[in-house]
C-alpha cells in the first residue's frame, strides 16, 4: 500500500479544482496532487460544446473543451501531478486520504486538503413527478453528454423541465440538431438560468417559456408518449383545471444542482443546509483544520470565470498553510460571523476571520427589477454599500468588500443586505 505526502491535495479535476492547483503551484507549494474518477479532466466542461467560457476572465470566448484544456495544459507545465481514474474512498480530519485506482491502494498525507468534487443533477424524484418510468427521461447534462459526446441523439419532440442554464442550452442543442422542442417548463414566475441564456437559447428560437407552470403527470408504459402540465399558485401548487397535455417522446430535466460533500461531511465539516456547501470564511477556509472547498460543491455557479476566481483564493491560502504554516482558521467561532439579510438567499464567506478587502458571493432571493443597494451592516450599522441595477436569482453578485480592523474589532456580526433604492 504505498504511502506518501504532499503540500497540497486537491480532490476533483474539474475547473475549480485544476484553478485551485495552480494557485497552490504558484503560491509556492512544491508537491501538489490532483485526484479525480474521471479519466479526463475538465469536470464537466469536455461536454458543453458551445462557447462562452472565459469572457471575463481572458477576454475570448472559448468553449468548454478549450477552456479546460487551457487550465489542463497549464497544470501539467507547472508540475501539478494529476492522478485520473482515482476515487477517494476516506479521509480523516488529519488530511490523510485513502485512494483507489487499478495500480490498487493508495495513501496520501497532505499539508492542506482542497475539496474541489463539483456537484450533480437533480433526478425526477426530486421533483416528485407522478406517473409511470417509461424511457425517454433524461437529465439535461446526461442528454448533453450523450448528444455532445456519444453522437447520440435522445428524442425528436422535446419538453425540457426547469429553466436552468443547461436546460436552456440543450433546448437550443435539442433544435439545431433536428428535434423540435416543443415547451420549456419552470415552476417558478422567472427563468432561473442567466438572462442571456433565456434570450440566446429560448427566444432567438422561438422556443415557448412556460412560467408558472409545471409537470403533474408522465404519460406512457414502455416510452415516453405525453406529459401534462399545470399552472401553479403562489405556493408553487398545481392549480386543478389547468392542465393540458402535450405529445412528446423526450422529456430533459434540468432541475437544480447538489454539491457533492459526503467527503466533508464525514469527517464533521460544517455544511450550509441552504447552499449544501461547506460554510468558509473568506480564504475558503472551511470548519476542519486544513481543509479548503471552491467550485460547485461550495456553492452552484453561475459561470465558470466567477468560480475560478473563489479557486484561486482557495488553492493560494491552501499553498500558505501548508508550506509557511499561515493560520486561516479552523473554527467559526473564531471569526465574524456574516449572515445573510433582507432579500439575500445566503452569503459566502459565512464568516471572516481579518480585516482587509475580501469577495462577497451572494444569491438574491427574489426578483428586484428595480436598483438595489448591496449593504454590509456591522451591528446593524453600515458598513459597506454598493449599487447594482437590479437583482436576479439567476445571476449570483459578486463584489469586493474592503473591511477595516475598526469595523470588525468592536462588532459581533456582519450582515449582508439587498435594499431597493427608492425615488
């Protein structure tokens, strides 16, 4: 059973966790390991075929096989070891890791660990659809990685489930490759994917949103023949006598994304129950010594450029703990505790540990066409203010917050807030 250490672990080779690498390379940690099932690497990314992949960060339009291709290449330049086929199995609070792949067991002592394991897709069963199990129902990111990569088409009449941003993708994929695609469905009074997306995707098509509405019932025994949709009350509940059917052989789910932490939860780190991410404070430091997240098992993304950006912080203070022994925190207790207010879903970091200029992350809860005003309050007192034109659930804010040591030495909590601007 071979037996080795490095300065840094990283677990996933998505491009989150190959950001998070290289930060730790360039912050000058020497050995840095990547593990991943996969035997590809680029997470997800290999899949989605269509561009706009690192417009903010570099200014060109790639798609995802270039993007992650560009972060593969500049690992393996630095040294970054990259480990594929590979599953951690266990870990214990002392960053050491259990491995397998078909060279058989691995065990790895690491400085600091960095959980960088992505997310997957909700399933029918989360959304409790009743009716039968015929085939013909597939996730959205399944079908894309069949369509994208296998040249496997799924279906000719489409209804896509939920407006998330690949389900608006594969309904354009879905069109330009023949099918006709005949509805997409969200439960909720707005798209819940990036406003592009829905203009892009939806109606530079003519492809009908249904807002309000959607799926009571599947129809059909051995394949998929029709589904039946409803309008929905302000409680999200069907509202009876305002079904219809429509005829279909393919439905695409595209409900929603859970991180994937049943690594960090067994060994107790902390998880927010609203993000299903482990609570960090603003190096990405989680509640277990040693341990960072970054990417989509921290917090479901909106683009890829924002999350290589909290990978970076994470893979930087992961390298400085490990090498130079910098302290990051390993208790909320320690820190400011940073919670999230009035029109805010949840806050990212959930709590900081020293003055300075740090991001915030935040998901609004509601639609605000109107501006807003983004307020840090310390004690109930502002503390920070910044103006957005309007907030959108589908699109995660992003700013940097520069807090003094006067503003959080005498306080005992931060909290994050999203206030219209009235005239």
């Amino acid at each position: 059973m071979p037996e080795r250490k490095v300065d840094v672990a990283v677990l996933g080779a998505g491009p989150a966790g190959l950001a998070a690498a290289i930060a730790a390379k360039n912050a000058g940690a020497r050995d840095v390991l990547v593990l991943d099932r996969n035997d590809w690497l680029g997470g997800i990314l290999p899949q989605c075929i269509h561009d706009g992949f690192g417009v903010e960060e570099t200014g060109a339009s790639l798609t995802g096989p270039e993007y992650a291709e560009s972060y593969a290449a500049k690992a393996r330049e630095l040294g970054v070891e990259l480990m594929t086929e590979t599953m951690v199995i266990e870990m214990d609070s002392r960053r050491r890791l259990t491995a397998v792949n078909r060279d058989g067991v691995h065990i790895i002592d690491a400085g600091s660990v960095v959980l960088a394991t992505g997310c997957r897709e909700r399933t029918r069963w989360s959304a409790l659809i009743p009716g039968t199990r015929p085939k013909g129902i597939y996730t959205a990111g399944v079908a894309q990685g069949l369509v994208n990569l296998h040249n496997k088409m799924v279906g000719k009449k489409v209804v896509v489930l939920g407006s998330g941003n690949v389900g608006l993708i594969m309904a354009r994929r879905m069109l330009l490759e023949g099918a006709k695609v005949l509805a997409v469905v969200e439960i909720l009074p707005y798209a819940t994917g990036l406003p592009r997306n829905v203009v892009q995707c939806l109606e530079d098509y003519d492809i009908p949103l249904y807002l309000g509405h959607t799926i009571t019932r599947i129809h059909g025994r051995e394949a998929l023949e029709k589904v039946t949709i409803s309008k929905v009350d302000k409680n999200l509940r069907p509202i009876k006598g305002t079904g219809r059917t429509i005829a279909c052989d393919t439905l695409l789910l595209s409900l929603g994304l859970v991180p994937e932490n049943e690594l960090a939860r067994s060994i107790g780190i902390t998880l927010d129950p609203r993000t299903g991410g482990p609570m960090v404070n603003e190096h990405m430091h989680t509640t277990a010594n040693g341990f960072y997240a970054c990417g989509n098992c921290l917090h479901v993304h909106d683009s890829v450029d924002v999350l290589v950006r909290e990978a970076v912080v994470a893979g930087e203070a992961a390298a400085m703990s490990s090498v130079k022994g910098l302290p990051f925190g390993a208790k909320v207790s320690r820190g400011l505790p940073v919670t999230a207010g009035k029109n805010v879903s949840y806050v990212i970091p959930h709590w900081v540990e020293t003055p300075g200029t740090f991001d915030l992350a935040l998901r609004p809860s509601g639609l605000i066409k109107r501006p807003v005003y983004l307020k840090v309050l310390a004690d109930g007192k502002e503390v920070f203010r910044q103006r957005l034109s309007c907030a959108l659930p589908s699109t995660m804010v992003r700013v940097r917050a520069t807090l003094t040591s006067e503003v959080i030495g005498p306080c005992e909590w931060l909290e994050v807030t999203l206030d219209e601007q009235r005239t």
